[in-house]
C-alpha cells in the first residue's frame, strides 16, 4: 500500500473487496452449475481489470505530498492543514434500504474513511456507520477479516471467500461503487493526482475502466440487480484518454456526469 497514496485507496478497494448475497452451501454449488461460461468469462475479466488498474497504480511515483514512516502512508503537515470538504457524511448509511446498497455505501464509506484518518478528521461516525451496515449485512465472509473497517486493505482471501459463501454477484456492486468514488475523489484534487501520470499511464487506466464499463453492462443480463449500476456506469466511457492532458480535458467535463454516478450509487 505505500505507493498508492489517497488516490489509489479506492482502487484498492476495487481490487481487494468483495460482498454479496447470503445462500446456504448448496445454494452455492447451484448457482456455479448455473452460471453459464459467457457469465464466468465476464466476471473473471472484470476481476483481472480491477487487479490491473491495482498494479498500474502501484507502478506510478510516489506523491509529493506523501510521506513514508514507521507508521505507513503518512500525508505531510502541509497537505494535512486543509481537510476534504467532498467525502461522504457517514449518515448516509442511513438511507441504504436494500442489500445492494448497503454493500455500495460500506464500500465508499471505507475509501472515504481512510482518507479521514489520513487527514487526522474524527473517523467515529465512520466506524459507527461501518459496523452497523457490516452487521445488517451479515456477510459471513467478513471472517477472514479483523474489522469490516478494513476492507480497503485486505487480501484476496475475502474475494476467495466471498465466492465460496455465494456471495460473489455483489462484488460487483461493490467494486463499481468505488471505482466511482475513487474518480469523484481523484476529480476534486485532479492537478495533484494528475501529477503522477505519465501519458501511458493514463491511457492504461482509463482503458481498462472502459473494459470494466463494457464487462458490467453485459454481466446485467445474468444479475438484474447490476443493471442500475450498468447504467450509472454508462455515461463514464467518455473517460478513455491517450494522454494526460486529455485525461485532464475529459474528467473536467465529466465532472457532472461523476458526481451523478456517484448520487445513483451511493444514497
């Protein structure tokens, strides 16, 4: 994690979380006979694009407002005197009626709480808020974790056993709810994060998150559920620069078009 930075928190989550929906054993065994092999191509393909875009991250140059102790990622005195005003109050909590979207807002209330605790903001509300939807959700995959808290950081074991527990179709509501948090945050300090990129960089990782946009609106066919994901996703593929500076150019236009992504997944 030293090299991700606040940007790369919710990429982390995007490679490292998963969550779904509680079946019985059998249950589970049913659905993977189910799945036809044009499902499970889509779903592996998402899952290598969102380790992808994890490794292009992790590839890039550290930040200059980033330092490295003995306690991990640290940010600078300076970076720390002006605290976001754009992460999510952990209120929001409160509005998640479905599974679905409790999965989403623990998903960004993760990335978002991270950023908190590296800007030394009060995380209590967070933590409340994150133990409450862990336990409505009641996941027993959480397991392989210390604290649902966590998740932004945790191995791939949660993805193995979120897959054996039959939860694995809300992966990817959960992994598409960070993306669009993580590109919400990285579009409200573009010029420091933009900084880092080099024209290959940039053009690997929108390519691959136009990937990802294209492998969910097809997964919708076999999970209804991801079809409004699908379709808050949609308006994004705008965002598949060959350079940084046209990078730059498409996340200052599609800056309403996040923020509405962002509104339909987590409310």
């Amino acid at each position: 994690m030293k090299k991700l930075s606040v940007f790369a928190i919710a990429i982390a989550v995007i490679a490292l979380a998963a969550c779904g929906g509680k079946k019985s054993a059998g249950a589970v065994e049913e659905a993977d006979t189910l799945k036809s092999f044009e499902q499970q191509q889509i779903e592996a393909s998402i899952k290598m694009h969102f380790d992808s875009i994890a490794s292009e991250i992790g590839k890039l140059q550290q930040l200059p407002f980033i330092s490295e102790g003995k306690d991990g990622v640290q940010l600078t005195k300076e970076e720390k005197q002006v605290k976001p005003d754009y992460l999510l109050a952990a209120g929001v909590a409160d509005e998640a009626a479905t599974l679905a979207e409790k999965y989403r807002i623990l998903s960004a209330l993760n990335v978002d709480k991270k950023i908190a605790s590296l800007y030394e903001m009060p995380v209590e509300d967070y933590d409340k808020a994150i133990t409450k939807l862990a336990a409505d959700i009641d996941d027993p995959s959480f397991k392989v974790i210390e604290d649902a808290g966590t998740l932004y950081e945790t191995s791939t074991a949660l993805y193995d056993a979120m897959d054996q527990n039959g939860r694995i179709n809300y992966f990817w509501q959960l992994a598409s709810a960070a993306l669009v948090e993580q590109l919400y945050v990285a579009n409200q300090n573009s010029d420091k994060f933009l900084g880092v990129l080099n024209d290959e960089a940039a053009s690997n990782l929108t390519f691959r998150i136009v990937l990802i946009l294209d492998a969910v609106n097809r997964l919708k066919q076999y999970d209804p559920e991801i079809a409004p994901v699908a379709a808050a996703l949609a308006p994004l593929d705008v965002l598949n620069a060959t350079s940084v500076d046209e990078l730059k150019a498409q996340l200052a236009e599609a800056k309403d078009k996040i923020e509405a992504a962002r509104k339909a997944l987590v409310k």
